[in-house]
C-alpha cells in the first residue's frame, strides 16, 4: 500500500539519522534542565510540594514533542521539493487524503519517539510519580497532531528553507514560549496572560504537565476540547491546501 510505504519512507528518514533527530533534542533538554532546573531551582512553582526542577520536566518533554513533529512534516515536504523528488510522491497511486494522513501519522511518530527518548533521559532529575496517564498520552498525541499539521501547511506554503526557519521563528517560537513551559502561566504579567491564554499550545503544556503532577492551571475537560478543535482546524487547513495544490502541485 502507498500508504503503508510512504510511512514507513518517513520513519527511515528520520531515524536513519537519529543522532540529529533523537540525541540532539536530548542533548538540548538535559541542557535545559540542568541550567534552569539548577539556576532557578528557587523560583515558586505555585502548586504546593512541586519544585522547579520537577515542574520543568514534562514541559521540556512535550516541547520536545511539539517541535520534532513540525519538523518531520514541514522539512521532509521542502527537502522534497528542494530536491525535485516530490515528482515520484505525486505520480505515486496515492490519494491525497492518504498522503496528508501518511505525512501526519510519521510526524507523531517521529513526537512521541523523541518526547519519550527526553522523558527517560531527563525523569532522574525530578521526583513525581505519573498522576494520570490518559492525560500525558491525549496531549501529546494532539499536540503532535497539531504541530504535525502546522508543519503540513509550512511545507506546503513555503518555498524555501529561509520561509521555513521565518515560519519557525515567527509562529512556532511565540507559540511554544507564551505557553508555560518553563513557568507557570498564573505568573505572567495580565497583558501577556491575555495572549498566553490565545495559544493552543497553552492547553496542551497545562495538560501533558497534569498528567506527571495532578495540577493544573485550567479546567482540563476545556483543555481537552480546546485542542481537539484546534487539531481539527489545523489538519482540515493543511489537507485542503494540499488537496488544491498551492505552492505544491506545479
């Protein structure tokens, strides 16, 4: 099945190089955690008997998630196109629902492989035992779907590598900073809470880290909901680009 194959292309294209794809966002979450989760092992968490370090890490593992499944999807389709190869892909006996889907499923793969090489690599430096499952598996799947999708439409839109690194700087980087990764969001300033309280990628932190400690900032029923929408919203933008062709199709 094309469908099948184009997975299992995506999978060995990312875990071919596995030293760029997996070790490195190891090596940037141990970094932070050493250098924050040391450094600012002072600063109040707000939850009671949660301490800095502890907090930090799930928000550094579903960082991590967010950020290696954008990329799988995003720089696999303007490699793709870059190097012409798209040709074979788009001549290839696949559907273009099959073909989003395919692209999307190797991205959450590529998420959850590399959240749960930081989780293993990072967890000695905290002291939790997981509160709820259910949570820290729903929010990271949706969040790799979400981000799977946002790197769907970047592939698509953008042309070149410099559109790209644009779209990274300009609308994945704000995103994943206001959401409370590295501090909770109940200490902002009212302005930026305002904005914080914007961001899908809020929800999805605020959830994934309720999972590990049994606190969180927001009802996570809304949460749930509140991403599953936006999961929807963003997939059903990139198929449709896809399925029309801008900037993909030539």
């Amino acid at each position: 099945m094309p469908f099948i194959a184009l997975i299992k292309k995506e999978i060995f294209r990312f875990s071919s190089i596995w030293v760029q794809t997996i070790l490195g966002p190891l090596a940037t979450a141990l970094l932070y955690q050493l250098i924050f989760g040391h450094q600012l092992s002072s600063v109040s968490t707000g939850i009671a008997h949660i301490n800095y370090a502890t907090y930090l890490i799930p928000g550094l593992v579903i960082m991590q998630v967010l950020l290696n499944s954008f990329g799988n999807s995003s720089s696999s389709l303007i490699q793709s196109k870059y190097t012409g190869n798209i040709i074979f892909i788009l001549m290839a006996p696949i559907s273009n629902w099959s073909m989003y889907a395919a692209y999307l499923v190797s991205s959450i793969i590529r998420g959850i492989a590399v959240g749960t090489a930081v989780y293993l690599g990072i967890v000695w430096f905290g002291t939790f035992e997981l509160q709820h499952l259910w949570a820290v598996f729903y929010f990271a799947f949706m969040g790799a779907a979400i981000t799977g999708g946002l790197g769907m439409i970047a592939g698509i839109v953008c042309e070149k590598f410099d559109q790209l690194a644009g779209f990274q700087s300009f609308v994945m980087v704000p995103l994943i900073y206001l959401s409370g990764i590295f501090f909770n969001i109940q200490h902002f300033d009212p302005l930026w809470k305002k904005l914080a309280m914007l961001d899908p990628f809020l929800y999805i932190v605020d959830g994934f880290r309720y999972g590990f400690i049994g606190a969180a900032n927001f009802d996570i029923m809304y949460g749930a909901l509140f991403v599953l929408i936006f999961a929807i919203i963003a997939n059903g933008i990139g198929f449709g680009l896809l399925k029309r062709g801008v900037k993909f199709k030539h």
